[in-house]
C-alpha cells in the first residue's frame, strides 16, 4: 500500500459511506468535486445491427454525501434485426409494411425477399437521445434519498420515469438498508400503426379494424384511430437491498427487486411464421401477441473483494417472471493492478434463460391460434457468454483513460423439438456474435 | 431439484451477507481499502450503464441492481 497515495480519515469515512450506496453512481470525492466521466460504445452485431452510443454523466458533489448527477446517452442505430420469422430452406417473401420493420425508419412497403437458409432480417435505422437526473441529500449522517428522473425518446418510443430510493445506515456505517421506488410511462408508436395482434401479415393487417367478431376488445389495440394512437405501458419497481461492510477488504450487496409490467407489451415488428405441419413449409405470417402483464422478481448479489494488490468484483442473478422465464446471470470482473497508475480488467459474464410459456418458433397451419405466440428468439431458451479486456490509466488521483473490448456469443436450440418437416434440418436460432469497443475518460476537479 | 438449487444458492448468499459482518467487525480507520474507487460496488457509472442497456436490449432478464434509469425501445 502506498502511503503517500492514502486519503485522510476524513475523506476515506466520506468515501466508504459512499461506497456502501446500493443502486446509483457511486462518486467518491470530496465535497465541491466535479467528476465527468465520458464514453462511447461501438457495438456490432456480425451481419445484423451497429449502434454508436456516447454517454455522459456529470455529477457535482456539493457536499459530503449530497450529489447531483446529469446523465446524456445518444444511441444511433444502423443494421437488421431478426423479425421472428422462421428460417427456411427455401426461398421466402415476406409482405413487408413499415410496422413490420424494426424499430425506427423502416424502409419502403415493399415485400421482403429472404433467400434460403438465410435469417429473416427487417432493416432499420433509429436514433435515441436520453437524459437522466439523481440527486442525492443527505438527511442526517446515516440516512439519504436519492431521487432519480429521465427521459427517452426515439422514433416510435418515448419513454418517462421517475425513482426514489431511501438508504439508511446503521449507527456504525457497516450495514446499509435500501428501499428503492421507480415509476415508468412508456409510449410506443410504431409507424404506420399498431398492428392487429396475431393477424395474418399483408398489406392490410395495419390498422385493420375490429370486425367486432371477438369478444377480446380489450386486448386488440386497433381502435379506429390506431394509426394516430400511442400504446402504452405502466411499469412499476420496487427494490429492496442491504449493503454490508463484510471486513476490511469485502464488501457485498443483496437485492431483492419485483417490477410489474402493464398494457402493451407486444413488439410491434415482430411477426411469427404458419408452417404446413408436415413439410415445415411456411404457409404465412402472423403479427405476433404477448400478454399485456408481466411480473418480474429477482435477487442480486454482488461482492468486492480486495486481495493484497488487485480487486474482484463477483456477481450472481437469479430472475424469475410470470412468462415462465428464469434467468441465471454470472459475472467476474478481477482488476489486475499493475503499478500505481496502469490496470487490466478481464472479465467474464455467463447468461442463460428459459423461454417463454407462449415462446414458439413457429406456428401450425392445422391448429387454432394461441392467444399469446411470440417467435422472438430473445424470449426463447437461450445462453450467452460475453468475454471482455479493460485496460485503463491513471493519471493521478484525477483523470483516468480506459479502452474496454468485449465479445459476446449467444447461442440456442438449435434443432428444438418443435421443428417439423424441413425446419429439422434446420438451424432455427442462428448464433449471435457482438464486439464491443468501449473508450472512456474520467475527469476530478 | 432446479428450485432447491436455487433456494440453496440465496441461502448461503444471504448466509454470507448478514454473518460476516458479525465475525469481522471493521473500524472507520480501517476502511482505506475500502475507499478505494475499485472497491465501490460500482465504480465506474459509464460501463455500468452500458453494460444495462446492451444486455437489457439482448436478454429476456432484468433488473436486480437498482432502480430507475430509463426505459428503450430496443425490447
């Protein structure tokens, strides 16, 4: 331990209590610091979507334990996403109306020509700018709020929140208490409309209206004016957590968070095939349906260790939800300290999930329509691994340069036991592989 | 046997959370290690709020860490 780099009693108190902090940018400086940190994400999806995403957060300390925080992200989105459709060995024309491209700009109404064996893909281009604010007061020396807002919007979807989370120390600062609170009113306007749920794809399944032949008027979402009418949705969270000073070289979390979502839940863009159940050859295409409630719960567990020269972050999630997913996600994240003022960060993240009750990579032709089918390969049983390297530089105790990579695989079934006819010979969920290019810079003063 | 697992793996993380503390109480002049940005649960907000969106825009799960932070088209 180098002690000329050691901070005051003072500060070093200032900081711990900042570093039990549960949920928010933990900002370690005195009062009257401004801390701006800076970074921008270069994401590619191999043969699919690239986005550029900078972001910056600048947060004024103005006290002790008291912080504004103003975060900006800007994400631009260019590229092709998968738009649920099942692959096929042979040649596939897809009817193509913009509420059938992905999020964003869609291209022109014209049909979709996939040729055998290659994925689905609806191309698109969006833009997102976002603004978030925390603020963070101190009420006495062992209890604060921090009281969070933001803002989203893009093309098609807006998106309003706000958070209160309550934190409470014991008298000797080891244990932390957190109660957090969030509140979100998202809108989604996918242009041209929103289309009529599990309807069979053409240029009229857009604002197509009700024959009034159903009696699930509630769950259509194509009133009259379906082309000029947002749908939304509630979603409500709650988190609660206790953060625990373990001993002089670990620190570990737990949470504990159940959110619930309400109203329209449904992508927009993604449809599902109609396979011939003994070919697996695919008849048509459906606009897709997702319950409009979903709950959500998992726990969370975090801990920073501190070994003789270096640190590792560990981290473990198990999710559950009433769509009948649960989740496991792992992470390793071990600072390599080289020196005083150079570090590398390995790091390792394992996912895996279930898929979803009403999850179906295909639809057959002879059967009656569910009432939910979705063929959305992010809801499907899936695993994922994503391998990363940081390396960052220190220059002093003030401003700090990093440049991260990272490569993450996502893999499925394969052949599940669904897949009929030709669909066996098939790979029904294409390997996914992202590089990520991450440079960051974060200024003291 | 997937839902014992599961219950044994909070179980012992809980068991390592709350019972430590007990045996390892720390002093507020022995918390230098603890001060340092590395050890801060999350010590770098950028990455933090990156790594969120790109998994959130990926996966089917989510949520666990906190609170807030602002929803995405992108799922």
């Amino acid at each position: 331990m180098q002690l000329k780099n050691k901070p005051s009693i003072r500060q070093a108190l200032a900081t711990a209590s900042c570093a039990l902090l549960a949920t928010q940018p933990l900002i370690a400086a005195e009062s009257g610091d401004w801390v701006i940190n800076l970074g921008t994400l270069f994401y590619d999806e191999k043969d699919r979507v690239s986005i550029v995403e900078p972001i910056a957060i600048v947060t004024y300390n103005y006290d002790d334990e008291d912080y504004v925080s103003l975060r900006l992200v800007n994400d631009t989105m260019t590229g092709a996403s998968h738009n649920g459709a099942s692959i096929s060995s042979q040649s596939q024309t897809i009817p193509t109306h913009t509420t059938t491209s992905a999020s964003g700009s869609a291209g022109p109404g014209t049909d979709t020509v996939v040729s055998p064996f290659a994925i689905p893909l609806s191309d698109f281009s969006d833009q997102r700018n976002a603004v978030g604010i925390d603020w963070q007061k101190a009420h006495s020396r062992t209890f604060r709020t921090i009281i969070g807002g933001n803002a989203s919007v893009e093309n098609d979807y807006n998106s309003f929140g706000s958070s209160v989370t309550f934190q409470r120390d014991t008298d000797d600062k080891l244990t932390t208490f957190t109660l957090g609170l969030a509140l979100s009113i998202d809108a989604v306007k996918p242009g041209g409309g929103t289309p009529k749920p599990l309807a069979v794809l053409s240029s009229s399944d857009v604002n197509s209206r009700d024959d009034d032949d159903d009696d699930d008027e509630e769950d259509d979402h194509d009133d009259e004016d379906a082309a000029d009418a947002a749908e939304h949705k509630l979603l409500t969270d709650v988190l609660v957590g206790i953060t625990q000073v373990v001993s002089r070289n670990v620190l570990t979390q737990l949470n504990y968070s159940i959110g619930q979502s309400r109203g329209y839940l449904t992508d927009p863009y993604k449809i599902i095939s109609r396979v011939d159940p003994t070919s697996g050859v695919t008849v048509d295409y459906l606009t897709e349906k997702r319950p409009d409630n979903r709950l959500r719960q998992a726990f969370y567990w975090k801990a920073a260790i501190h070994l003789p020269k270096d640190v590792v972050h560990l981290s473990y999630r198990y999710y559950w939800d009433d769509w009948s997913i649960t989740a496991h996600t792992a992470e390793i994240k071990y600072y390599f300290n080289m020196g005083d003022h150079f570090y590398l960060m390995p790091s390792f993240r394992y996912y895996k999930q279930s898929g979803a009750k009403f999850f179906k990579y295909s639809l057959l032709n002879d059967q009656s329509l569910p009432d939910y089918a979705s063929a959305d390969l992010r809801l499907a049983p899936l695993q994922s691994t994503t391998r990363g390297l940081k390396i960052g530089y220190n220059f002093g105790r003030n401003t700090e340069v990093s440049f991260r990579a990272e490569y993450m695989q996502q893999w499925g079934e394969k052949n599940p036991s669904e897949a009929v006819g030709l669909q066996r010979q098939l790979d029904l969920f294409p390997n996914l592989e992202v590089t990520m290019y991450t440079v960051e810079i974060s200024m003291d003063f | 046997m997937k839902r014992f697992f599961c219950f044994f793996v909070i179980v012992i993380l809980f068991g390592t959370t709350f019972s430590a503390c007990v045996v390892f109480p720390v002093k507020p002049w022995e918390r230098d290690l603890l001060a340092e940005k590395q050890m801060q649960l999350t010590p770098d907000s950028v990455e933090a709020n990156l790594e969120e969106h790109t998994y959130f825009s990926k996966e089917a799960a989510s949520g666990g860490k906190g609170v807030g932070g602002g929803g995405c088209g992108c799922n």
